[in-house]
C-alpha cells in the first residue's frame, strides 16, 4: 500500500496550552491520548492512542464498559 504512513498508536501532536507532561491524558482537537514524554506548550509530543493505562478518576463515576475521553 503505497499511501500508508504510520500505525496511529503513537501520534506526533503539538502540546496544548500549559504543556503536558508524561502520562498526562492530552485532547488536541478531535485526537486524545496519553503523552509519552514532557512537552512545552506549542512543541511536540508523542501521544499514545491504544493501550490500558492507569489513570485518575476526572471526579464522576465510571462502569466497566464507560467509553472513557
């Protein structure tokens, strides 16, 4: 396949404001994910779009089979 690019697990986004640090879960427009690495605002960062992660409630209840985003 010619016009195949990269995988999707792993996204190059540029960081939102405040910047993001690693394991923090990032939304970038319509993309979400868990970031690799630090990251100041406006530079790179590598996001993780598949995989079980660990991470804090966001303060509401959650059930098995939620979509969590």
């Amino acid at each position: 396949m010619q016009n195949f690019i990269q995988s999707g697990k792993v996204l190059s986004l540029v960081a939102p404001a405040g910047g993001v640090l690693s394991g923090e879960f990032v939304v970038v427009g319509g993309l979400h994910g868990f970031a690799i690495t630090d990251a100041a605002e406006g530079a790179i960062v590598s996001v993780s779009r598949e995989g079980v992660f660990s991470a804090p409630k966001a303060g509401v209840e959650i059930h098995q089979g939620d979509p969590l985003f």
